[in-house]
C-alpha cells in the first residue's frame, strides 16, 4: 500500500536590505575625497539614505577655501605604484592631479564642488567633525553651504544608529 507524505511549502526568505549608510571621509586628497562622495551617491540612486561626516583633512573637501583645489597625494601614495622619492618632485602632484582629473572627465566624473552639490541635492546630509572643526579653529562659515551641522562624534553615531558606517 502506498502512503501519502505531506508536501512541504517553501517560503522565501527576504534578503535584508540596506536603508542607511554614514559614510565617514577623513583623507583630503583627491583619492581619498572621491570615494565618499561616489558611495553617497550610489546609496542615493538606490533610494538608500545616506550621511557624509567629514573630520580632520578630509574636511577640506568642504572648505570654502580648499574644495576647488584637491590634488591627488603622490608621497607615501602606495597606490600611486610609484617610488616615494618621484613623488616629492616638484609639481608632480600637479601632473598626477590632472591626469587624474582628464580621467574623470572621460567617464563624466564631475569635479569635487559640482559633486558635493549634486549629492547634497540628492539628499545626502553633509556634516562636519566638531572636534576637527575646533582642532583647526573652524566655523560654519568655513564651509560650503551644503554643510548643514558641525556635529560631534557622539551626535554622528545618533544619527548612524540603525544603519551601516563606512570609512572610507
């Protein structure tokens, strides 16, 4: 005689998902800059919501006075796949720095200033170190308009809470 087992149903399980990242941009160079600003930017064409907190150099990414002016780090750069000593030359910073720049243009990378616009109207919230702020003798004013707080470490967790925090 045969028996009837039970048919089993199979329920997927939802993939969790990421609602939020605090993307924390310490670096001022042009390579230490970018990928902040690229990360912010894809959570955001991914409808994921997404803080940019900036502290001690990387702070001149926002900097009224240094945003435009962000070159590629050639010294101790091992990235760069170069001796230390080329590095320090004279100008070669500048030579790097455009290179790079001619490179971004071609995949329509936008420069630093329009980037920091675009993901702030994007709805990225841009915030800048306290204790950096106060390190370097900084004010609000300092900065770009996009910044919206100077906010401390422990504010920055509050609003990371419940999401993914990436150093970048």
């Amino acid at each position: 005689m045969a028996t009837m087992t039970a048919v089993e149903t199979f329920t997927p399980v939802a993939k969790p998902t990421i609602e939020k990242v605090s993307i924390i941009v310490s670096r001022g160079s042009l390579d230490g800059v970018y990928p902040g600003l690229i990360m912010a930017n894809g959570a955001r064409m991914e409808g994921i919501e997404a803080d940019l907190f900036f502290t001690f150099f990387g702070l001149d990414a926002i900097r009224r006075d240094r945003y435009r002016k962000i070159k590629v780090a050639t010294v101790g750069n091992p990235g760069m796949h170069l001796p230390t000593w080329l590095g320090a030359l004279p100008g070669f910073s500048a030579i790097a720095t455009r290179m790079m720049e001619r490179q971004m243009e071609k995949i329509d990378m936008p420069p630093i200033p329009e980037f920091i616009e675009l993901v702030s109207d994007s709805g990225v919230h841009l915030y800048a170190c306290k204790a950096s702020v106060d390190m370097f003798g900084l004010s609000i004013e300092d900065f770009v308009p996009q910044v919206e707080d100077i906010i401390s470490v422990g504010e920055f967790y509050a609003k990371a809470a419940g999401g993914q925090i990436v150093f970048t």
